[in-house]
C-alpha cells in the first residue's frame, strides 16, 4: 500500500497544551503564597483545601466532558449524521475528541478574566507577622538580595531538607497517580467490555470526587487541631501510610488476561 501523508494536527495539540501549561502553572506556587501572606495564619489550611479540592474537580468535570463528546462522531457537524452507520461501541468508530479541547480552552479564557481584577495586595489582618510573608522577607534581605540571582535561590531550596524529602514524595505520588487514570479507563474497555464514553464516566465520577473531599476534609482537621509543621507531617506520614495498606489490596483483586489470538491464545 502507498504511504499516506500523515497529519502534522499533534503540533498544534503540543503547543495548545505548552501554552496552557505555562498559564495554569503560577496559579497554584503564587496563588498559596497570596493566601499564605494575607489570610490568617488558621485559615490558610482550609484555603489551601479548597484550592486543591477546585482543581480536582477540573479533571472529574473534563472526565465528564470527555464520555459526552466521545458519544459524537469525531467529524460532527460536518456531516449527516443520518449517514453515519457505526456506533460508538464499533472499534471503528473516533469520537469528537477535539471538542473538548475547544470547550476547555474558551472556558479557561473567560475564567481568567477576573484574575485581572485582583487587588495587587490586600489589607493584612490584625497581628499579622509582616516578617512572615513573603514581602516581609524580600524587604529584610536588604541589599543581599541584589546578589543572589536564580541559581543561588534555587541552591538555598533545593538543600532545605524538608521541602526536598516533600517534593520527591509528591513526585512519586503523582507518578502513580497519572498511571492509574491513563491506563484504569483503557482497563476498563478491554476486561468489562465498557465504551469509552462510559469508561470515562466511571472514573471521572467514582475516582476524583473522594480526593478532592480527602483535601478539604484534610484542610478542615488542620484548622481545627491548629497543626504546625510536625504536627501536619506526622498526620500526613498516618494518612499516606493508609493508603499505602489500602493500595496493597489491589494485587489481591483483578481479572484473567483476555484471550488475544497470537499473544495469550495460539491461533488454532
């Protein structure tokens, strides 16, 4: 058969997500600072929360989404649908997997607007340590601030044992994390049978909504037991060591391989 040319469309889904990557990232490193230099010291547990619990129900709502838009043929609007003679569970059959992107995207743009209307500071509570915050700090370094540049900075980060020791735990949690929803709805389809519209339906209603209420309900026993450092690190090691037990479970509970001629089953 001649090659046909193939398609140079993942460009521009690469430079969509590049661009989108470089937006979402301040959000979250400047947006716990904001809290952290202007909420009560308290507060910002619960803050934080509801900052994390918000941008887990993102990936639910997009799981959502996406089961909609992989019910539409991928060419819809285009063409008749009368014409269409495939059904999604045909392995035939491409969903409009570019709609999401679409949505997303416009709703992302009218969501940012009213970051442009955030004060540049706010009024600081009452017995709120200045020397605390992060303005606080840039204003007492003084004229050693003018000497270190970003490589010194992130020298004096990266040797801070404990924000090290977090950030390789926060990797390995995240690695499994994405694991576990790239491949679960993939799993899904081939053992259950299930279309990817429902695969998708499945996981963004039973997976993401008990971590977003894991978070908030985290934030709300800090506040309310007023946790310092050791105290949240020592909850923290309790709560991941569960889960841990709980994740171990899963090597205990799964199915059969499928029988695929030439790979599990011979052909005869």
């Amino acid at each position: 058969c001649e090659k046909e040319p193939s398609s140079y469309m993942w460009i521009y889904i690469l430079l969509g997500n590049m661009l989108r990557g470089i937006g979402e990232t301040p959000i979250t490193p400047l947006g716990i600072s904001y809290l952290d230099d202007f909420a009560k010291e308290e507060n910002v547990p619960v803050y934080v929360a509801c900052l994390h619990t918000i941008a887990m129900l993102g990936p639910m709502f997009g799981f959502l989404l996406g089961s909609l838009c992989a019910k539409l043929y991928v060419d819809i609007g285009f063409v008749d649908p009368g014409s269409i003679t495939i059904t999604p569970q045909d392995s035939r059959w491409v969903g409009a997997w570019w709609l999401g992107f679409v949505i997303g995207g416009a709703t992302s743009f009218l969501s940012a607007i009213p970051f442009c209307f955030l004060p540049k500071s706010l009024k600081k509570p009452k017995g709120a340590n200045n020397d605390k915050t992060s303005c606080g700090l840039l204003e007492n370094m003084g004229a050693t601030r003018k000497k270190l540049n970003f490589c010194t900075s992130l020298k004096k980060v990266l040797s801070n044992r404990m924000y090290f020791t977090f950030l390789c735990c926060s990797l390995l949690q995240f690695s499994s994390f994405i694991g576990f929803l790239t491949y679960k709805p993939k799993y899904m389809e081939q053992q259950y049978g299930q279309s990817t519209s429902k695969s998708n339906f499945l996981i963004g209603m039973t997976s993401l909504p008990p971590v977003g209420i894991g978070i908030f309900l985290g934030g709300i026993i800090m506040k309310k037991y007023k946790m310092g450092i050791i105290g949240a690190t020592k909850f923290s090691f309790t709560m991941s060591f569960l889960a841990y037990c709980i994740s171990f479970l899963h090597f205990f509970v799964g199915c059969e391989n499928y029988a695929v001629a030439g790979m599990t089953v011979s052909y005869e």
